[in-house]
C-alpha cells in the first residue's frame, strides 16, 4: 500500500515536471556552477570593457593615468597590464564554460535516452506491443536529439544571463540611467517577440508529429522489401514517402521562417533601443565622455548577450514539443511497468485455468470463461479456426497479459505472483516467426542469456535436430546468421527457436505453430522433437496440422473465445464436429 502510495507520487512529480525540468534532471548542480563561471566571465568582460575605455580616453587626454575606482589611479601600462589580464581570465572562463556545457548536453542526451529505453523494457508486453513499429527508434534518436538542443540553449541562456547581469551590474556602478534604460530594452524586447516564441512552439509540435508520421511510415516501407517487388508497387510507395516528405518540409519550412525571423526582428529593435538609449542619456546631462562611451560600449555588448538570450529562448520553445512526447512516453512506459510477482517458483506441476476471460477492447472479451488443466508431461494440442483466441491464450499462460477475470494457477499460486526470471526459466515460447539477431548460431540460441555454456547450447540444438545442420555449415555454431536469418531456411530458423527455447531445460514449453510454415522434412523433425520431450516437460502447442497433432495427449478445441472441446484426440473425434471436419479436410480420417 505504501510501496503503490510512493510509486503514485514519484508518477505524479515526474507527470507534473515542466519540460525543461525534465531535461535538466538532477543536472542543476552543473547548471548552476555553469552559471557562476559565466557570470565570473561576465564581470571579466565588462571590467575589460570599461578600463580599456578609460585607457582610450587617458590616452587621447594624455593623462598619463587611468581613474578606475574612486581616487585609485593607475598608469597607462599598468592599466594595458590589467586588460591583459581581464582578456586571458575572460579566455579561460569561456573556454571552462564551454567545456562544461558540452559535457552536460552530452550527459542530458545520454541520461534521457537510458530513462527511456529502461522504462520502455521494463514496461508490459501489453504496452510494448501497442508501440507502432519504428517509434521506439524514433524517440531515442530525434526526439532525445531535442533534449540537447534544448540543454544546449539552455546553457547559452544561462550563459548570455550571467553575461547580462554582470554588465548590468556595472553599468549601474558607472551610470544608473543608462542602466535602467538597459533593463528596460531588453525586457521590452523578450515581451514584444512573446507572441513570435509561441508561434515557434506550436510550429514546432507540428514537426515533432510530422516526424514521428515519417519515420514510422519509413519503416513500414523498410519492413515491407518483398511485397513491394512482389505486387509491384514500388511507385505507390515512393508517392507515400514523397508525400510524407514533403509534408514534413513544409511544416520544418514554416517552423523555421518563425524561428528564423526572431533574430533580424530582435536586431532591428535592439538598434532602435540603443538609439533611445543614447538619447536619454544624453538629455539626462549627468554623464562624463568617458563613462557614456563605456555605457555605448557595454549596452552594443548587453544587446548582443539580449539577442543569444532571446535566440536561446526561441529554440527552447521549438525543441519543446518534443520533450512533452517524451515525458507522454516515459510515463507510459513507467505507468505500465512489468509487474513481478517475486515469489520463487517450484516445480510447475499441474497448470490450471479457471474460469478466465480477457478482452484486448473494453466491452469485447475474445476469450470468455476458459476453465482447463493440464498435468505434468502432458502434450496439449490447441486447434480452433482462426482469429478464435488460441494465440491470446498462451499470451495469458505466458503471463504476459493478465486476464481480466479468472485464475491461472501453478500449484495453488497464481502465476501473477510468481517470480518473473524464473517463471520465463521454466516456462518457455516458440513463436510462429522467428526472430533472430545479429550474430552466431550459437548467439542466436543463447539469445543474451551469457550463463548459458557451449555444452547447453550443443545440447538444445540436438534436442530440436538442427546439430547436424550446424555441422554441415564450414564455421558450424559460429556461422553468422545476418539480418532477418538471411543464411537459414525457415526450416533451421524454427528449430532454431526450439533450441532457443529448450537451452535452459524448462519445465514447460509453448509453441504457437511452429509447423506453419516448414515442409514435411522439417515439420517431421519437430515433431520427432516434441515426442522426444514427452519425458522432459509440459508442451502445449498451436497447430493448425493436423498431423502435428497425433503426438498429442489431449487436444482443445477455441472458437469464438469459448473452449468448446477439451479431450483425447480419439474421443475429441467423435464429439466435436470442427475437429472432425478438420480431420477430415486434412485427410487424416
Ligand atoms: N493486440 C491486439 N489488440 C486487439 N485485438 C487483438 C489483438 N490481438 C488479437 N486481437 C483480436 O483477438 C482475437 C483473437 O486473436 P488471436 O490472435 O488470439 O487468434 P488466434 O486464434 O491465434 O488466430 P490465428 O489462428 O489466426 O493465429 C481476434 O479477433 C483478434 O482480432
Ligand atoms: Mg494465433
């Protein structure tokens, strides 16, 4: 209770952080001692600023001395001494401060994009599987992209604020009036370029989404090679993408004409600032030659940090758009993070299903009030036409959905609260398409698991008859696989998965039609694998053959959500009239 009260409070915190905290995170320390050398930087410039001018007037006077503070006089030299000094000390500064704000745009990027892709694998099966193909690529690239435009404007803004400030500063140590007139310009002028700022912005959401659109529909068409060649339809591809590129452009047009203009608008009214300044301070009679040249001075340089802020602040307000998508993602992710029951697992035993139904839709269950059990060793064939909830229902046994209502029961605990490490352990899948990475064979059956020796990956590749596949290939288990298993047959790619599947002897394995797609040879195998298991472990297996399904203990039967058989394939025969005009269709009977 407590453990949920906290869990719900750090969602809301994180749900209720503005953008800019969000990128910040935990970096204000660095932030802030950015802040300070720039603001040291700063007080560097203007000093630099004003004694240089003192030394121009001492010179064309021909003083001799330079007045700096009060009564306190310094000669020519010394006073060039001093700049000298101010410039290395300004050099020195910067060049810390840019140091210091590449490693923060760097680290923010990197940190997002570790938040991101955590909370995104340690999010449900549910949640990851509703992600469109591509999106996921998309926001760890482009879009944590935002966060070091972001970081990095922020960094100028603090940077050009420091700046600001200690001119400020000394300009109202020289003269107040052209000081107030100072604060006044640039405030005035972030004012009037508000409107602009939220033009940026919005422009700016709609490239974020535009973005989003071309890079997911450009993976689509990536994932779709052959049926492309296949029907042929390579020009209707290239006018989607064409039209999406255009989209794209022209939306990224219109988002920088409005983030473009800032800069001449900002410019041009900086000048006219500067001209009214110079009035007033002339009109206002109290100020020396010197200390309004070093006003004129330290005003063109406060116009121009005024310009790098307002320029910062205007990318700010573009990249934004973006990082409200990322935080919408984050909190989804973390909002559907992987339950973990985290009660050890002992042998599994008996598995029962009681009275369970799920809907993917409010209000549109596809399974509805399934009650079976299957013992140790058994072998349980699922058949059902299709679309009838076969697949959902292993989901659910494989605990990677939850069932609205009812039980699935190893013992007498629920596998919800069941220790996830060890329930994927035991319990183990074969997907109807195989999925494999870059690398080995023997990578592809580990499949990240580094415990997994030599001898285990021998064994599961013997067990699922693809060894002696492996050792007609030259480099044997060390032959690469390349993209998409592009050096097996789906024959190999499925055994393959079995062996994957089998490489940590589990308890029970689930196989959603593994046989779908092989010939006669290779469907012969695994059938002659799955037999070879009978002593070893629980299998229940999806088949569409018929043939696969003589090997089975018990055959069930899913339509329309329901079970509507549950027997020996013999009595199953008699009873139910899908499977026995499956039988009969196949040829089997
Ligand atoms: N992720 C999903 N979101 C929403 N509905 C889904 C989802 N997956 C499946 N469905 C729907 O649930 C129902 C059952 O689908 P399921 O994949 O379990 O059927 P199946 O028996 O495995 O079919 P097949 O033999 O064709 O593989 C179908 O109506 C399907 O449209
Ligand atoms: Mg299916």
């Amino acid at each position: 209770m407590q453990v949920s009260a906290r869990r719900a409070r750090g969602a809301t915190a994180e749900r209720s952080d503005t953008p800019l905290q969000f990128v910040v995170h935990g970096r204000r320390p660095a932030l802030v001692g950015l802040a300070f050398t720039a603001f040291a930087g700063g007080i560097a410039e203007a000093l630099f600023l004003v004694t240089v001018t003192r030394a121009a007037f001492a010179i064309t006077d021909r003083k001799g001395r330079v007045g700096i503070v009060a009564d306190r006089y310094l000669s020519v030299h010394q006073t060039l001494l001093l700049a000298l000094g101010l410039v290395l000390l300004r050099v020195a500064l910067a060049a810390w401060s840019s140091v210091q704000s590449a490693n923060l745009t760097a680290n923010v990027i990197a940190d997002v994009r570790h938040r991101l892709s955590s909370a995104f694998l340690d999010s449900s099966w549910e949640i990851q599987q509703a992600q469109r193909a591509g999106s996921l690529q998309e926001l760890l690239t482009t879009y944590s992209g935002q966060t070091s435009a972001i970081m990095q404007s922020l960094s100028l803004a603090v940077l050009a604020s420091a700046n600001l400030v200690a001119l400020l500063g000394l300009s109202i140590a020289v003269d107040p009036v052209g000081a107030l007139v100072l604060v006044l310009s640039v405030g005035i002028l972030g004012a009037l370029l508000r409107p602009l700022r939220a033009v940026v912005r919005r422009r700016g959401a709609l490239v974020s989404a535009a973005g989003m659109e071309f890079a997911t529909s450009l993976n689509e068409v990536s994932e779709l090679g052959l049926e492309l060649h296949v029907f042929h339809v390579q020009d209707q591809a290239r006018r989607r993408v064409g039209t999406l590129i255009e989209e794209f452009r022209v939306k990224v047009a219109r988002f920088q004409i409005a983030a473009g203009l800032a800069t001449p608008i900002y410019v041009g009214l900086a000048y006219l600032a500067l001209l009214g300044a110079l009035a007033v301070v002339a009109e206002s009679k109290v100020t020396s030659l010197t200390s309004l040249g070093a006003v004129m001075l330290v005003m063109l340089r406060s116009l121009s940090y005024g310009q790098a802020l307002q320029g910062s602040y205007t990318s700010m307000a573009g990249s934004i758009p973006a990082i409200e998508v990322l935080q919408t993602q984050l909190q989804l992710f973390s909002d559907g993070k992987r339950h973990d029951g985290g009660v050890a697992v002992s042998e599994i035993g008996e598995l029962r299903v009681e009275n369970v139904s799920f809907s993917y839709v409010a209000g549109q269950e596809v399974l509805h009030d399934i009650s079976f059990a299957v013992d140790p060793h058994e072998i349980v064939g699922i058949v059902g036409p299709s679309g009838g909830g076969k697949s959902t229902l292993v989901q659910l046994l494989l605990g990677l959905r939850d069932p609205q209502r009812g039980r699935i029961l190893v013992g007498e605990r629920d596998i919800s609260e069941l220790d996830k490490t060890e329930w994927a352990r035991k319990v183990t899948f074969v997907p109807q398409t195989a999925h494999l990475i870059a690398g080995s064979i023997a990578d592809n059956i580990r499949f990240l698991r580094d415990d997994v020796s030599h001898a285990d990956v021998e064994r599961a590749a013997r067990l699922a008859h693809l060894h002696d596949d492996i050792m007609g290939f030259p480099e044997g288990y060390d032959r690469p696989v390349g993209e998409h298993g592009g050096h097996l047959s789906g024959g190999q790619q499925q055994r393959l998965c079995i062996a994957r599947a089998l490489v940590e002897s589990p308890e029970m394995m689930i196989l959603d039609e593994p046989t779908s797609a092989l010939d006669v040879r290779s469907e012969h195998l695994v059938r002659t694998t799955l037999l070879g298991l009978k002593d070893r472990m629980t299998v229940i297996v999806i088949a569409h053959r018929l043939s696969t399904l003589d090997i089975c203990d018990r055959i069930m039967v899913i339509q329309s959500g329901e079970m509507i058989g549950y027997d020996t394939p013999e009595r199953l025969a008699a009873t139910s009239d899908f499977f026995r005009e499956a039988l009969e269709l196949s040829g089997l009977r």
